[in-house]
C-alpha cells in the first residue's frame, strides 16, 4: 500500500482531455449561473472608473 502510494505521488503525466473538458464544462455552467451577477459588477466598475477618471486629469 505505501509503495502505490509513493508510485501515486511521483507520477508527473499530465492532465488527460477528459479532465481539461470536465473542468471547462463547470467554468461554463458558473458563467451561466453567475451571469447576471458579473455583468452588474462589471457595470459598476466601469461607472466608477469613468466617473472617476475626471478626477485624475484634474
């Protein structure tokens, strides 16, 4: 048991193109979910930004 564990830990292959397309579906999936909620933040930045940006070229 401890040798599979020490083979298990030296193993250095990469990751497969499953995993890769595992993990793109759940960025995916919490784009979607979150959608609404980033572009209000991302709105509000951009208003701060450009209603401070006045403020510097003074």
């Amino acid at each position: 048991m401890w040798n599979r564990w020490k083979q298990f830990m030296k193993d250095e292959s990469g990751i497969t193109t499953v995993e890769i397309i595992l993990i793109l579906v759940v960025l995916i999936a919490l784009v979607l979910i979150f959608k609404e909620q980033m572009t209000d933040i991302v709105n509000n930045i951009f208003k701060t930004i450009t209603s401070q940006s006045g403020k510097i070229l003074k």
